[in-house]
DNA sequence: CAAAAAATGAGTAGTCCCACCTATTTCGAG
DNA sequence: CTCGAAATAGGTGGGACTACTCATTTTTTG
C-alpha cells in the first residue's frame, strides 16, 4: 500500500485557505491534507512530519513564503514547494525560483492549473503557471525604461508595423532621424539582425 | 427590495453539474440557482419561469446547446446566454456567437472567469474567454491550410527569426527558392509589406 | 501517361534596414 | 552660464526583402 500523498498547506487568508483545502480534497482525495494559517505554525509541523509536497502564500505575516521557502528548503532539502500568490511581478517572481522553489501558481489562475502544477513537481519537475512565465520571459522593464520619449514614441510606431519612411513623415522629421533612433533603441535593448527590432516591438507593445 | 437573479443551469454531466452549482452558490449567493442534466427540462422549465441568465453546456444529448440557445432566444428574447463548454474550435465558436449567446467560456477556465461572464453579461455586455478569442481572430486556419509542405515549413523557419539566407542554407536550396516561396506565401495571405509576413509568422507560431 | 501543381533557380530594380561615421541644434540640470 | 544628453540630419556601404518575370525539373494526380 502506497503512503498517501502529504500536502502542507500555508496561507493566512481563511476563506481561501478553506476554499484551497475543498479543492484538493475534491481533486486529490487521496491525500493528506495539513493547512495552517501560519507560517510558524506551517514550519514547526513540517519540521516534525515532513510532508512531499507544500503549498505557500506570499503574503503572511510573521514569515513571508520567501523565507518560508528557504527555511523549509534547508530543514527539508527534497521537499517540494509550490508558490500560490496574486502576485506576477517578474522580480519578486525571478527571486522565489532562484531560492528554490518548484512552482510557481498565480491564485487567479485556474484550479486545474494548480493540480497540474502539484503533479508534475511530484513528479520532480518544474511548473510555472503560463501567465507568469509570460511575464518573466519578457525583457526587464528598466531596459526599456530606459529609452527616452522620442525613442519610445518611435518603438511604439515600430508595433505598428510602420517603416522608418512612414515614422518619419509621421514626426516630420528626416528618415535618417528615425534610422539613427532605431539604431540607438537596437543599441540599448541589445538587438541584432534587421528583424529583431521589429519582433520586440511586437512582443512588447503592453509594456512600449 | 431586489430580486434574486435567476440562473438557468444546463449541463449533463452530473459531476460537473454539481461542482458549478458549488461554485454559483459561493461566489454568488444571492442567486436563485436552477440546475438541469436535461437541455428540454431545462427549456420547459425556463419557459415557466423565465431566468435571467442561462449557462449552457454545449454537448447534450436530446438537443445541443446550439439548438437549445435557438430556442431560448426565440422564446425568452431578453435571455442572456452564456455556453460553458470544452470546445475550442473557431467554427462552432462563431456560429454560437452567430446563434445570439452572449458569452462563451471555457470548461478548464478559471472559475472567476465563469463569474466575471456573468456578471458582464446582466450588464448587457458580452464576454468571450480570452484563449477562444485569440482563436476566433486568428486567421483563417483554411488560408494557412491552402499553403504547400514547404511554404508551411518555410514559414516556420520565418517566425524562428531567421532570414532568407539562413533559411536556404538550412535547406541546401538556393536564397531566390527562398525568396520565392516568400513571395508566394505572401500571395496566398494577401499580404504586403516587407514585415507584414513576419508580423504573421510570429502572431500565428501555433497554427503553421 | 499527360496535365496540373509544386519546387527549384535566376535576373533586375527598388525599398528598407543596419552599422558605423560625423555634425549641428536644442534644452534641461547643475 | 555651461556642460552634456537628446534630437536632429547627412553620408556610405552592405545585407536583406519585395515584386515582378521567366524557365526547368520534380511530384502529384486524374
């Protein structure tokens, strides 16, 4: 007989937290279920029952899930630890994966996406809901902040799938105006080939 | 004092039936819920008792979604309707859009999305998931169809990014092959334009 | 097999873009 | 005010794609 599944939970929002347990107990009815509303509470138990697998809010008091990962991490080297959060900014996303973690679950997501998400890190691997992954895949917004107003402007003409000839009778200014911006955005966002300027354009348009 | 909204629920499947249910009641308790596994129960019912919002699966037996939609609206002209179903295909999508429902969900969406429908659609408003209306902007899948093995697969070389060049290097033809192809391509879409076919081989990866 | 469709290759002219220059003007921050 | 960043513009050379047209070979298909 195969030891069941041991699933710890962790957040401090109570209504979600009863909403989270219903859903797995309704989608992985063989498990064993641990849920705490604190962090502390979370560490302690796994500490002494070392679950397989634990499913960590951010935003707790006392311990965020940031240290909370790396606590449990180092007490529990091969458990496995799966992020369920609202948040999508990739920096705070980039950080969590680097201190370990095996998942990472947007909590507006959908629910089948995080039982999709708890099995394939069971299975040892490596699950990053495709909203989020979206988001730390597209390049560092300081890069592009760093272009100035009229190169921006330009890059945002560029979406529109427009030649530099048309931008420049746009602006009024010298087609050569519009190629030496081009060349300075390609410069700054470390683009190479005639296309790539273009394709970032594109891929980019929400955040230009 | 207002009344209740008045949800017609219509779907065959026992499980999922419930589980709606479950969901209706908690992210909407104010709702006067009326459940039925058979689409002509469901119709009779709502004829008696017109609802304001009907939420239909697509696959029953006896009678479709799309014929029951037909019905309804025929009946209960100010209706909303709203098709919960698994299907993705562009087709059936817009001759449901075409039959007059006012929202189209996806079984595996988040649940919020299911809510936020409804409550778009008592507005007046329509709501179309976002997975099934990237699919129902999308091109035509019969124009993409209409391109040969090695313009598909040459297309696909495009939206890798690479040029011509690099695509007949790859292919041991020569670049005016290449370039042909391109030319072709471009016909078949009736495109123009120098990036309008990258525009395209980028926006449809999936598709070629 | 014979006709149609597809793939291959070439030529020419023109557009667009890249990369690397230089130079002038404008304008805001120290 | 002055220095520097930003915007403006011009030049050259080269790479790449478009838009045509034409021709040959291979493959498919009726």
């Amino acid at each position: 007989m195969k030891t069941a599944v041991k699933i710890l939970l962790a957040d401090d929002h109570p209504i979600f937290l009863k909403g989270l347990i219903d859903v797995l107990q309704e989608e992985m009815p063989d498990c064993e279920i641990d849920p705490f509303s604190s962090p502390l509470e979370a560490l302690q138990f796994a500490i002494r029952n070392p679950p397989d697998i634990a499913i960590l809010d951010l935003d707790m008091p006392e311990m965020n899930g940031l240290q909370l990962t790396t606590k449990l991490k180092s007490e529990l080297p091969s458990l496995k630890i799966i992020i369920l959060t609202m948040h999508k900014e990739p920096d705070i996303i980039r950080s969590i994966l680097a201190k370990g973690s095996d998942g990472y679950v947007i909590k507006d997501d959908a629910v089948n996406e995080l039982v999709t998400a708890i099995k394939k890190v069971l299975k040892g691997g490596q699950f990053i809901s495709t909203p989020v992954m979206k988001e730390i895949t597209s390049p560092d917004q300081t890069i592009i902040q760093s272009l100035t107003k009229t190169e921006n402007n330009i890059l945002k003409q560029i979406a529109l799938q427009k030649s530099s000839r048309e931008i420049a009778e746009e602006l009024f200014v010298s087609i050569k105006t519009i190629e030496n911006h081009r060349n300075n955005i390609s410069r700054k966002l470390k683009l190479q080939g005639s296309n790539s300027l273009l394709k970032f354009a594109l891929d980019n348009k929400e955040f230009i």
